[in-house]
C-alpha cells in the first residue's frame, strides 16, 4: 500500500529543502512579486512593472513604502 502524504506535507518537505539564509539578520528568504505602476511620459496610460524579489527582515522596509 502506498503512503498517504497531504499537500501541506509535501510544500513543506520542498520549502525546507532550498531555503537561503539572510547573513546579516539570520532570516530565511521569502520570494514576494513587487509591482509598481508606471505612468507613460508621452501619454496618459499606466504600465505596470512586476518583479520578483527575495526579502527577508533586513530589506523589508525598502519594498513596503
């Protein structure tokens, strides 16, 4: 008989295998997705900018304004 593994098992199991520790503040890393608006120069149409960025406690502050 197979062994029965729920989802959150399974997430945590990878998620503890490649964590990046922060060297200042000891933090492990967290990818958030950071997206500004943009307004064009030559007309009136907003663009959006999306990237994808590892924050832990040291650099919060930078992305949460």
């Amino acid at each position: 008989m197979a062994k029965d593994r729920s989802f959150s098992a399974k997430t945590s199991k990878s998620a503890q295998e490649g964590q990046r520790v922060c060297q200042q503040c000891g933090e492990a890393y967290t990818n958030v997705k950071v997206v500004q608006s943009v307004k064009k120069e030559n007309s009136d149409h907003w663009r959006f900018k999306e990237k994808i960025v590892a924050m832990c406690k040291c650099n919060e502050q930078e992305y949460y304004k």
